[in-house]
C-alpha cells in the first residue's frame, strides 16, 4: 500500500462545510487503497487571532506559553476533522505534533526539526486508520511544545512524507499551483506547471507565501516531489522537484529567463552608522544577531570614511524587538554611532535560472523601477535571483510593472523556446 501525505492550508479547513469537503477528499484517497496521512492547519484567521489574544494581555508575551497557545490552532482543526471523518465511517485519529513524534530544537516560535519518530501514525495506518496531524508544531529535546514559525504546517507535511517514504507530499491550498506572481496582486499571473527546487526556495525566501521556506529547503535535501494544488478543485496543480537534472542543454536554452515576480513587505532595513571600519567588526554585529535567532537577509556595508562605515540589513519584521535588544548592546560595545529600523520598505524579487545565462536583467529591472520613478534602496543578488529594497507604497505597481516588462503576463507567456536572446 502507498502512503499518501496531504497537507491542507487554513482556508480550506475554515467553517464546517469546507472540514466536510476535505474529509471527503481524504476519504476518496484512502479508497483509493492508500494510507493517508492527513496534516491540517489552523482554521482561516486563528492563528492571528490568537497572536491577538497573546498582545492583549502582554506585549512580551514568553515564548514557550506563544507556543502553547499557538500550537492549539492546529490542534483544534485536525480534531474536527478525525469528527468530519468519522461522520463518514471511516476510522481516523488526531495526533498532535508531539504525538505524531516530530522532534524539535529548543528556539520557540521557530523551532527547526531535528528528528521524527512516526511510529503511532505508522501503526495506526498499518491498523486501516486515516491518520490526521497537528500541523506547525512539535516538542522540544526540552520536553516543551514548540512551533515551527508562520506556514509551519508545510514543513511539518514534507517532513513525514519524508519519514513515511511518501512518494510525494501533496499541499492542498487556496490557489490551483504557484504562480508567476501572486494571484491575488497580480490578474494576469499565470500558473507554472513545473518549477525547481532552487527557484522555488529563492520564491518562497522572498516573500512567496505559498510555501514556507523550511518546507522546500527540507523538500530539496531528501527530494520529496511537492504537488502544489487547490483544496477546491481536482486540476492538476504545480510540480516543485529537482529541475535542473536530466535536462539536455536544448532544454536549458528554452527556460525563460525569468520564472517569477515575488514580494514581501513582512521586512524591515536596520541601519548601523558610524561602525568603526576594523577587522572583526561585522563579525560581532552579525554574530550578536544570530545569537538572538533574528534571520538576516540583504546585507550592505557602505565604503569607508574616516575609519568608518555604515552597515545596513534586512530583517523579518518580527524579529524587530529582537533585534533591538541585541543591536542596543552592541552599538555600545563596538562604538558605533547609532543603529535605526525603517519597517516602511519592501523588498522585490526576480526568479529564474535562465538568468545565470542572460546578462541585462539587472539593468533592465533598475531601469523599469526608474522609469516609475522608484528609488532603490538597497540591492541583493544570487545567481538565480536579484532583490531590490524600495519604499513599501511603491510595491503593488512595481511588482505588475515587472511582470509585464519580463513578459510574464498571461496573455504574453509562451511556450516556445524564447527568443529574447538580450534582455
Ligand atoms: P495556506 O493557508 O493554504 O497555507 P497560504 O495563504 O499560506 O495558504 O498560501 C497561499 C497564498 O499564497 C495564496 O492565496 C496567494 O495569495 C499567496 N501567494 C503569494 N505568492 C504566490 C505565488 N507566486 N503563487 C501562488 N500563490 C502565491
Ligand atoms: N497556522 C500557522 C500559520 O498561520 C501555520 C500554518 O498555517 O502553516 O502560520
Ligand atoms: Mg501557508
């Protein structure tokens, strides 16, 4: 019997009648003759509304009672569920994350999975049951609850179906597949049948939402096929594998050359000045960072002068107060002048491995932003990705702009090998 993991986002799951919906799903593949392992996301809003709860009550709530609060979203929709399928007589069980074995680090609110023990759900799958699980969660080598940051449940999903030998992990969501840009922005996005485990993690690094970034890193290391697909209709959604091997160089040659416009304005630009030009100085600045577990991303030192020099960086917005509490420190001990935090910025991206072998489209991207009369803030690059920081109030037409200029709108994408030899 094949083993079938399915992940079910929190709009599919958000009042009654859409729990019925996908208990029939899960239903209809386990008649199929597979076992199901079912993990489930909190309903619609819940996790906000329980970030909501936390803020009322304190504004430095601790983060290991932020976990048991928030861990019991998933918790709630993955019983309703078991109750969904049984009204069906079928027989499935609920598990939390600890329960299903999943093995956390000790960071709250962003724990990574060190391990996973899925002996329950695998007995129980053995025993004919439709197994459902607690998505975004675990427990800690300290015996504590943890979660696995925001869209958590996507990697909880991919880690059992790596645990369970899944041929695939399949992540069923609001959408039909990911797009060229985001839908719910961008009208004329199309969606891609197909797209690299690389060029899907720098997507999903720069603000595409409709996978989490642990969940594809996670999926590139063990090369667990991801099928990306609506909760809501039976089209065959997106295929996030290895892209890059067993592709002749014709192939290679017909890849556009850019594959996605993503976005995000969940980011803030920290500025440190006047940071004494020495040895050794970056290293603690960055070092202090990591020790409170902030995630740095675009990094700037600007020339020196006079023996000094300004670094700038980008963090998640919720890593901000964390932030400031490392950075008050080690503005003092290193001797910078000051450090400020600008959370009005956005941060834009272009995706495709086509561009490691076309020149210009930094200089087409710049211009296009010019032409609307953006200014760039800051700009960050890997071979298969270029970023631009703006001001967030010029986001939405940016992002449509470029997906026009690099011919990504619907109407414009073909399938023919390109013949947009320069950009
Ligand atoms: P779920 O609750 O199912 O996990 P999410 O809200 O986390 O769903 O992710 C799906 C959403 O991601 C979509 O509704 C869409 O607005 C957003 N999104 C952003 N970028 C993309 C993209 N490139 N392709 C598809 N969806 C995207
Ligand atoms: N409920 C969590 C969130 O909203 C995890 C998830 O949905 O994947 O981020
Ligand atoms: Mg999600």
């Amino acid at each position: 019997m094949s083993v079938v993991v399915q992940k079910y986002g929190g709009t599919s799951v958000a009042d009654a009648a859409r729990i019925g919906n996908v208990a029939r799903r899960i239903v209809a593949t386990f008649e199929q003759g597979n076992s199901v392992c079912a993990v489930v996301s909190a309903r619609g809003d819940t996790t906000d509304e329980l970030l909501e709860l936390a803020r009322e009550i304190t504004p430095n709530p601790p983060e290991r009672e932020m976990d048991m609060l928030l861990s019991a979203g998933e918790r709630i929709s993955c019983a309703l569920l078991a109750m969904a399928i049984h009204r069906l007589g079928y027989d499935a069980v609920s598990y939390t994350g600890s329960q299903a074995g999943i093995v956390t680090d000790t960071v709250h609110m962003k724990a990574r999975i060190l391990d996973i023990h899925p002996m329950r759900v695998q007995e129980a799958m053995k025993d004919g049951q439709i197994v459902l699980v607690a998505g975004f969660q675990g427990v800690s080598t300290a015996k504590d609850v943890t979660t696995l940051g925001r869209g958590g449940s996507d990697t909880t999903a991919v880690a059992l179906a790596h645990a369970l030998e899944a041929a695939v992990c399949e992540i069923y969501t609001d959408v039909d597949g990911v797009y060229t840009a985001n839908p719910s922005l961008v009208a004329k996005a199309s969606k891609l049948d197909h797209i690299s485990y690389d060029e899907m993690l720098e997507m999903a690094a720069s603000g595409a939402q409709v996978l989490a970034l642990r969940s594809v890193e996670y999926a590139r290391k063990y090369d667990i096929p991801i099928h990306v697909r609506s909760s809501f209709t039976d089209a065959e959604g997106t295929w996030v594998t290895d892209g890059g091997h067993g592709m002749d160089i014709e192939q290679q040659l017909e890849q556009p050359i850019i594959r996605a416009v993503s976005y995000t304005t969940d980011e803030a630009k920290v500025t440190l000045r006047g940071v004494p030009d020495r040895p050794g100085v970056a290293a603690r600045v960055f070092t202090a960072l990591a020790v409170a577990h902030v995630n740095v991303d675009t990094i700037i030192q600007n020339t020196s002068e006079s023996g000094h020099s300004d670094i700038s960086c980008t963090i998640p917005v919720e890593d901000i107060p964390a932030a400031d509490k490392a950075l008050k420190e080690i503005v003092k001990e290193i001797g910078a002048r000051e450090y400020d935090t600008d959370a009005d910025i956005a941060k834009i991206s272009l995706i495709g491995a086509g561009m490691r072998s076309h020149p210009g489209v930094a200089a087409k991207m710049f211009q296009t932003l010019a032409d609307l009369g953006i200014n760039l803030d800051m700009i960050g690059t890997s071979p298969i990705k270029i970023s631009c920081v703006i001001a967030k109030e010029h986001v939405d037409e940016a992002v449509r702009e470029l997906h026009t200029v690099f011919d990504l709108d619907e109407d414009a994408v073909s399938h023919e090998p390109s013949d947009r030899g320069s950009c």
